[in-house]
C-alpha cells in the first residue's frame, strides 16, 4: 500500500509544500515514485512522518530531527529532557501573559468602558479605577476583590450613577448627624455605619463586622482614603471610624 503526496498531506494536515520541503532536505523521502515520477509513500514512511511532527511539535528544529532519526549515536531521551526544559519555561512565560492580559481584561471591565467625559460625570476625581492596581496588590488574592471585580464586571454607567448617589446622600446625611453633635456611639451614627457597611455589601462583596472594623482604621490611617471621607466633613473619617467600632460592638452584644 502506498499513498501519493496529497493522501498524506490530508492525513497528516500538513502542506504539500512541507511534504516537498521535508523531501528535498532529505527529512522524509518517500520510498517510491509511480511511473509518471509522482512521489508515493509507503506506511514506513508515515512512521516516520509521524515522529517528525511530533519532535517539530515540540519545537525542535529540523536539522535536529534528522539528527534524532538518522544518528545512532544519538541520545533522544537525553534531547528531550532538554526540550521538555525548554517547554516548561515557555509554558510559564505564556502562564504569565495570560494572567496580565486577564488582569487588563478586568481592569478595562472596572471602567465598564466608559468615555474619559462619562468617567467624569459619575465620579468626578474619585474614580474608583486610580487605585485599581494598589487594590489588586493589596487584596488581589482575597475572594472579597474577586467577588467585587465580578461584580463590577456587570455594572453599567447608570448602576455607577446610583451607586454614586447613594454615596453622595449618605454623605449628606452624615454631615447633618454631625453638625448636630451625634456621638460616634449613638445610635444615629450607628446606623449610619451599618448602612455604610451594607452598602459595600450590596455592590462589592460581603463585608462581615471583623472586616468592616478593619475597613474603618483603614479609612483614618490611609491618607487617600482620609481625604476622601473627610472631603464630606472635616473629621468623618474619625467619626465614622469610631462609629464602625461600636456598631460591630452592637451587633457582637
């Protein structure tokens, strides 16, 4: 039994072109020639065919294919290790392109691809995307920051737009609480903590007491984040700190 060039290409899904190229290196010369001179290989020749694909796939040059295959004297376990060394660290490189580009996907999906003018219509300069890098260093292993990048993923420009209302009014309602004396302990300023921590609950990931006390020296103890409480009223950040605290004392007791 013996099969023309073209038999073999489709069995092989290979070229002609390649089966041609591998003849005229001397690679693969097919055993026969019919009487018009057409190349015809035999299933000794597929053998061989079928180990040049598979040492080309993994990515061994062809002149050390030939090698492989004609040299006695060589050692093809001792070439493959060497390949399969080679394979590793690209399987790692490639590994690590992977995750960037996923964490590019996401970060692209954080911005629910939004224009520069509608970034600024929902968040003015508290854009949640500036620190998204530091956020995935600081908790990027956490399921609290893949449970809010999940969720972020499905927002749209008007679920931002409530999200930020809903900010804005707390905020208001907070400063009145305050311009009014509430003690950190008291009981309006409580709830006004409690549904601060609902809130990241309701849009982000499940925010337990522990992890809200510790949401609430965060806000005092980062600057940025001071900044951004106390950019409602002078102080809120402390005020709120305190009023975290105790509410999980609250709900503790």
């Amino acid at each position: 039994m013996s099969y023309s060039v073209g038999q073999v290409a489709g069995f092989a899904g290979v070229t002609v072109r390649t089966l041609h190229h591998y003849d005229d290196i001397g690679l693969l010369a097919p055993s026969e020639r019919s009487q018009a001179g057409h190349r015809r290989y035999s299933d000794a020749d597929l053998d061989r065919l079928q180990r040049i694909l598979f040492y080309r796939e993994l990515g061994f040059p062809l002149d050390e294919v030939a090698t492989l295959l004609d040299d006695p004297a060589a050692d093809p376990r001792a070439q493959l290790r060497r390949q399969h060394e080679l394979l590793t660290a690209r399987i790692e490189r490639l590994q690590k392109m992977a995750a960037a580009v996923e964490q590019a996907m996401e970060a692209r999906r954080m911005g629910i691809d939004l224009t520069p003018e509608e970034r600024f219509e929902v968040f003015g300069d508290k854009d949640p995307e500036r620190y998204a890098e530091e956020a995935e260093q600081r908790w990027g292993g956490t399921e609290a920051y893949a449970e809010s990048q999940r969720r972020a993923a499905r927002y749209t420009k008007d679920d931002w737009k409530r999200m930020q209302a809903e900010v804005n009014a707390w905020g208001e309602r907070y400063d009145a609480l305050m311009t009014v004396g509430e003690p950190p302990t008291g009981e309006a300023a409580m709830d006004m903590a409690e549904e601060h921590r609902r809130h990241i609950s309701t849009w982000f990931y499940d925010c337990p007491y522990e992890t809200h006390v510790g949401l609430g020296e965060m806000y005092v103890s980062d600057e940025r984040f001071k900044a951004f409480y106390d950019s409602m009223r002078a102080g809120l950040a402390e005020h709120l700190r305190e009023a975290i605290t105790a509410n999980a004392a609250r709900h503790a007791g």
